[in-house]
C-alpha cells in the first residue's frame, strides 16, 4: 500500500487511477464541505478493503468495494456517478440552474468514457484520459496524475458552465436577413464561434458588454466580410477594426486586446449597418 494521507479526512482510490476515479477526488474535494482538504491515499487495486476500513473520515473511491465503488454486478454506473448523486442528495451541489446543467453533462460525460460509450474519440491519442494517467505504480506519479486531472476538470466545468449560460443569452437574440443571408445579433460574455457555428446561420454579430468589444463572423466559406469591414472603417475610423486573413471575421477589440480603441457605434446600428453593406 502507498499511502500519502495524513491525520484528518482520507480519499482513497488505487494507484494509477483513471480518470473516473479523479472525477470523483474532484468531486468530492470540490464539493463535500468536510472533504475540501482531505489527503489523498493509493492502494493496489482491491475490493473489499471498505468493509473493514471505510468510516466518516476515510471514504473508498472507484475501488475498496465501498459504495462509491462501482465494480459491483450488475451495477451501470461509475465512481463519479455515484459520488455526484450522494453529493446531490446531501445538498452539497449548487441550486443554480446553470451549475448543475454543467455538471450533469459533464458527470454523464465521465460515465460514458468510463462505461466504453463515449466517441471513438474520446479514447485516441488526444483525449484527455490517454494522458492522465502515467500507467506505473510510483505513488508520486498518481498524486500528480491527480493534480492534474483535477485542473482539466475545473477547466472543462467552466466551459459547459459558459456554454449553458450562452443558451441563455441566446433566448434575446436578434434576428434579421441581409444579402450575407440568415443573422443573428447577440449581446453575451459567453456567446463565441464555437457556439455559434452550432446555430446555423451565416452572419453573426457578436458584442461583448464587458470589454465592448464586437465580433462579426460568417461559418460560411463562401461569404467574404471585407466589405462589410471597409463600410466600418469608413463610419468608426478611429476603432480598432481588424479583418482576420481569412475574410471570416471582423473584430474591434477582445479580452486578448484589451488596448484596442472600441467602437463608437451602437448594438442597434451595428445591426442596421449589417443589412446595409
């Protein structure tokens, strides 16, 4: 056994662990008020150590045939999942709609890698559980393993809670038609390209209140904004108007620029000046 845990609260998962068993350390140290410092200990793979070991202070993840272990007959589910649903239960998880959207997709997301259902892809050379782990037995190498799956983690949270409150902002878009064809106008801190790119139009405006920064941006290979472009830097000479090489975008500002001069021109008639050109 290897074990890295010292006085106080005690997760225990095996050496070398998946990236399901990481999700549920994230979980549960993100989560658990009582666990939020809790060392972290590895032991060989086992499954019925929890019987006898497991108590308040230390809790058996992904392994030790506890509850929060999911080799068990019978049982579809992963450690993760059954982590987030005791979270759940106990009140533990935020109330807001938009957390929890998150984290439902990306807890279902886990169980998917974890159960073999996910995309062929979500298991090739660059996913994110081909390099979490280092596949050797050092103790050093799994804490880092966990260290490091815990800041993917984080990371990958703040995408889907950025992408449920783009759907949001969405509901007040505005729609038009110009000769580029189907629009959209919104006004968000979240909304980008990627989003974008998933609604199916052929114009995009985007405005950014906090930085006032404006994006206008085409998915289609057949649309060429340098006119649009020209038309701007005629009516708001002195902004900082940028026309991406490719002829796809035209940007005034972002949070990689924040020294650029924003636009004098409004959200309405950046609007009015997009069906104009």
């Amino acid at each position: 056994m290897y074990n890295l845990s010292v006085m106080g609260k005690t997760l225990v998962t095996h050496i070398n662990p998946h990236l399901d068993d990481i999700a549920a350390i994230w979980l549960f140290k993100k989560y658990h008020p009582d666990f939020k410092e809790a060392e972290i200990e590895f032991i060989s793979a086992s499954r019925d150590q929890a019987a006898t070991q497991e108590n308040e202070d230390k809790i058996f993840l992904g392994t030790g045939g506890g509850k929060f272990d999911e080799h068990k007959e019978g049982l579809d589910s992963c450690a993760g999942t059954l982590v987030y649903e005791y979270l759940k239960d106990k009140g533990f998880i935020p109330n807001d709609e938009i957390t929890q959207k998150a984290l439902d997709r990306l807890v279902e997301w886990n169980k998917l890698i974890d159960t073999g259902k996910a995309q062929n892809s979500e298991f090739d050379e660059f996913s994110v559980q081909a390099f979490i782990r280092t596949k050797d037995s050092l103790p050093q190498s799994s804490q880092k393993s966990v260290e490091l799956g815990r800041e993917i983690l984080d990371r990958i949270l703040a995408v889907l809670q950025k992408k449920q409150q783009s759907y949001k902002d969405w509901e007040k878009r505005v729609e038009f038609t110009s000769k580029f064809g189907k629009c959209f106008a919104i006004v968000s801190e979240t909304v980008d390209r990627e989003f974008c790119r998933e609604q199916g139009g052929d114009l995009f405006l985007m405005y950014n209140p906090k930085y006032k920064s404006v994006q206008f941006f085409t998915p289609s290979f057949s649309i060429d904004l340098e006119p649009l472009y020209k038309k701007l830097k005629e009516l708001d000479s002195e902004a900082s108007w940028f026309l991406h090489q490719s002829h796809h975008m035209v940007i005034c500002g972002s949070a990689s620029a924040p020294d650029s001069k924003p636009t004098k021109l409004s959200f309405e008639e950046l609007i009015e000046l997009s069906k104009s050109v």
